[in-house]
C-alpha cells in the first residue's frame, strides 16, 4: 500500500507538470479541495464527457439531454430532504485542531479489521498453496473468526448509530474504539455535531428582498422538475431517461485524495422513468449496462466491483455503486439507485401542482418511479489516469513515465514532428498538421531531439506520433510510432488519416459496450 502510495502521489505531480491538474489559485497557496484543469486534463474531461453523453443520447433513442441551472429554487432542496438531511457528522480533535468526518473514523477502524483478516487469508494462502479453501479457511480459523466477530459487532453498532442519528453514540464508539487523530495522536475529541454540506448564497439586490439560495449539491434535482417539460414537449413515453452533465458542489468536511473528493465537481446524471412495479427490472439492467461502460474503456476488468447497498435510504428500494481500484483502494465511482416516486412526489407536495404522468396507453395517470445513474466525471478522470499511468522499465535500460489513455479519449491524438527543423521538412509537417487538424487533435513539435519529443508525447498519453524526415519528401510516407508498443512502421502519408480516426473514433468506443 504505501507503495502505492508513493505511485499515487507521483501521478498528482504528473498531472500538474503536463497540464492536467492544477491546484486551483495556486498563486494564493491554493483553496482546499478545488482545483482546475489544464490544457490537457481539460481535453481528456470532454472526451469523457462526450463518450457518457453520446452513449446516454445516441445509443438510446428514449434518452434526452437538459441543461438546468446551478441555482434553483430554494424550495426545491426542502422537497429533496437536502436543507433536513444532507449532513455529515463532525468531530474536531482539540489538539490537532483537526476536523474529521465520525463516519470516515470508524469505517477506517472497520477497514483495518478487515485489512488484519485478508492478510491471515493471504498468508494462509501462501503457505498451503494449490490446496488452499479460501471459503473454508474464513469459516474456521480461529484468529478470521475473532477478528469476523468484532468487525460484525463494530458495524452492527456503527449502523445503528447512523441509523438513528444518534450523535454521542458515533462518539461513544471513537472513544472506545481507541480511535486516535492521527496527527495529534491523542483522544481528545469534541462531541459529534451535524454539518449541512449545502453552500448557500443570497440572490437579489437589496438585503431585505434577498432570498437565501443554495449551490446545487447534485444535478439531479433540475431533472425531476422538469421531467414534465421534456416528456410533453418532447412526446416521450414511459419508460424514457434525461441525462445531464453539470457542476455541482458541497462543502465537504474531509476533502483528500486530490481531485477524488472536491467541493466543486461535475456530475454525469441519468434519471430514468419507469412505471411502478418494473423498477427493480430496469435497476438490474442499468447496471449491467453502466459496467459495460466503465468495462470499454479497458483498463482491466478486474479493476470493477459492484457494492451493493445492504442500508437503503428510507425511499430507495435498490442501490450500487460501481467501484474502481485506485491507490488507495476500491472505490465509489458511479452510484446507481432505485429511487422510487420520492421525489416527484416531494416535489409534487411541496409546489402543490400535479406532476404525474398520464399514460396514454392505460388512460391512468401515475407517478413514475425512477432508476438513477449518477458518475463524477472527476471521480472517472482520476480512474482513468490511476489504471493507464505506468513507470516503465525499457529493455534498453531507459525508463519512460506513460500514460496508456484510451485513445479516443487522449488529449492529443497524432503527434506531428519534422526529424529537424530545416531541409524544408518543417513545412512539410505543416502541409499534414493543416490537413489533419480538422479530423481529431493533432499537435505540432519540433524541439529537441526525437527521443524527448516522444517522451513528452507519451507523458500526455499521445497514441500517436509521426515523423518526417528527408525520405518522406521523396516517397511521401512517414513514420508512424505507436505510444503503447513503441513499434514504428512506414506508411504513406494519404494513409495517416484512416489509420488514427480508426483508433480513435468515438463510435468504436461505443460499439465496445454491446
Ligand atoms: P461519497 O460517499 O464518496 O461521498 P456519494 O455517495 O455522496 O459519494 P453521490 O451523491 O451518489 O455520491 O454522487 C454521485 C457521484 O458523484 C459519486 O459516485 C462521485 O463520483 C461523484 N461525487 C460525489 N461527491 C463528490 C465529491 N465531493 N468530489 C468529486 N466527486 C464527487
């Protein structure tokens, strides 16, 4: 792990040094948990934006897009329960002055339970071998069974105190546990308060109009209030889905794990309308589908887990999230819910005005249900960059910092390098770069030798890059070298085109999902 560790923190310096990820206000020292993107990263999030969008739109014909507004009506969050409910427990450590989310402790000290058990797993499966029975080791050994009982009986508690909301027991449990901050190293808590993760604003313009606003903490809400507005106007019939891509924010108590959890971040959402009754139907075939997805993009299949929600939210009837193996463990990506009427019908109670759907076919009307997919795009950014970013040791000694991206989704597609910058082969260069800039991105680079350029070109995950040298103002080809294999082969010139959109398309990306 703290290999890991390591590994990870050198890909956030990766990503500020090629122009991913910069630390926003960096000038100013920064501002915790915000953070923006460069001229590269910016490149890679709409291709991930593009490739949700298009397989949301594109591959479903019942599936529209929206664009709603980041400030909405303050109602709105009182209906969703958000103004109530969207809190995290806090707790300060005195010493440290530190804040910490009570939760987060906890799951931590159930995380290492159970990291203890899958080391005795581990060895035990070292020292028998072939014959090791995994399942049979974990229903037997006396040290998995002592440790087993005390996470059971550490996470029954834990449930029931969230559950409950029962603040002095969450702090009960720090306390017994032994749970210490881990910069102060001491048990010096402060009691457990709520903390709402909602930012909020004042709109209007003189201070006795002024109406108290919030940021929106999820996209999802300017969906469900006009679900009615598309589905009339848009002739849509049941079942039928509306994807948005959008900012949101919250006030984040623990924001770590760079751009992992941010206060200002972009979600991809879908919410998909069902007639009651079918919901559970339509949640297991969302996510298949979402997996597939994810699974496209072929960073490792094994890099995928479903976590099945065992505590629902009193209105859902269903939930997942899809998680990736970072650094750091697995973690949630994507949450895909089953969340009943609730919010049409909070919606429906707190404007007073109907909102159901009538169905021309049955000649009822009805408040649908809804499955929704919810994915950060930053959250899938920091997967992608976690399962393609390799240190690599190359058979001639040399080392070489790489990132595999997709490549549909690379910032840059074709490199484009003139072998010096004289003899006429930099215009050459220019004559390819002005007939393929139109196709996909293409980038221009005639400093430093040949070596650093593809270097700098694999740094940023370029597929491609072709070089002209003296032979190709004679025969008209160029070398084109692959980013993943470093194999370089002669092709003419008219066939560069064909060969890298062909790698690059968005439409064989999309293919890949069926
Ligand atoms: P977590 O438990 O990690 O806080 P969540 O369950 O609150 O996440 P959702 O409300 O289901 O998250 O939001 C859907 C998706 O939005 C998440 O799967 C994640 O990809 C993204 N997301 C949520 N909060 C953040 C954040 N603070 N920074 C970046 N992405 C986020």
């Amino acid at each position: 792990m703290a290999q890991q560790e390591e590994v990870f923190k050198r890909l956030v310096s990766h990503c500020k040094e090629y122009g991913f990820v910069f630390p926003s206000s960096e000038i100013y020292d920064g501002l915790a948990a915000v953070y923006d993107y460069g001229q590269n990263g910016v490149e890679l999030k709409n291709n991930i934006k593009k490739y949700w969008w298009e397989s949301m739109t594109l591959m479903h014909e019942n599936i529209v897009g929206i664009d709603s507004s980041i400030f909405m009506h303050p109602t709105i969050w009182k209906a969703s329960g958000h103004v109530d409910a969207f809190n995290d427990p806090l707790i300060d450590n005195r010493d440290s002055k530190k804040r910490y989310r009570a939760d987060v402790l906890i799951e931590e000290q159930l995380a290492k339970i159970e990291d203890k058990i899958n080391k005795e797993v581990e060895k035990a499966a070292k020292r028998f071998g072939e014959a090791f029975d995994e399942a049979k080791f974990r229903e037997t050994n006396p040290r998995v069974l002592e440790h087993q009982a005390k996470w059971n009986a550490l996470h029954q508690r834990y449930s029931d105190a969230m559950n409950a909301t029962n603040l002095d027991e969450l702090k009960q449990i720090i306390l017994d546990e032994g749970i210490v901050c881990p910069i102060s190293g001491t048990h010096n808590w402060t009691d457990v308060r709520q903390f709402n993760l909602m930012f909020s604003t004042e709109m209007g313009s003189t201070a006795d109009s002024n109406m108290k606003v919030y940021l929106r903490p999820e996209t999802a809400q300017g969906i469900f209030v006009n679900y009615l507005n598309v589905q009339k106007t848009g002739r849509m019939k049941i079942p039928f889905g509306i994807a948005q891509i959008g900012k949101a924010f919250r006030n984040e108590i623990v924001a770590r794990q760079f751009i992992f959890r941010m206060r200002e971040f972009e979600q991809m959402e879908m919410q998909f309308f069902v007639k009651p009754g079918t919901e559970l139907e339509w949640f297991d075939k969302w996510k298949q589908t979402r997996l597939k997805w994810h699974k496209a993009l072929g960073l490792g299949d094994n890099k995928y887990r479903f976590h099945d929600h065992e505590k629902l939210a009193h209105y859902a009837n269903a939930a997942t999230d899809i998680e990736f193996e970072m650094p750091f463990g697995f973690k949630e990506v994507e949450g895909i819910h089953s969340r009943t009427n609730f919010d049409l019908s909070q919606h429906e109670k707190y404007c007073g005005k109907s909102i159901k759907y009538f169905d021309p076919e049955t000649n009822e009307s009805y408040t649908p249900y809804v499955i929704e997919t919810s994915i950060g795009v930053d959250r899938t950014f920091l997967s992608i960059l976690c399962g393609t970013f390799e240190e690599e040791q190359l058979e001639n000694g040399e080392s070489r910092v790489v990132l595999h991206l997709p490549a549909t989704l690379a910032p840059v597609k074709l490199a484009i390098m003139p072998l010096v910058k004289k003899d006429g082969l930099p215009e050459k260069a220019r004559e390819i770069m002005d007939d393929l800039k139109f196709s996909f991105k293409c980038q221009y680079d005639e400093k430093d030798s040949i070596g650093k350029r593809y270097r700098r070109q694999d740094a940023i995950g370029t597929p491609f890059c072709c070089t002209i040298d003296h032979d190709t103002l004679k025969d008209n080809c160029v070398t084109l070298r692959n980013r993943d294999t470093m194999q370089q082969e002669r092709i003419p010139i008219e066939k560069l085109k064909e060969i890298v959109s062909k790698e690059v398309s968005f439409t064989e990306l999309l293919r890949k999902q069926i």
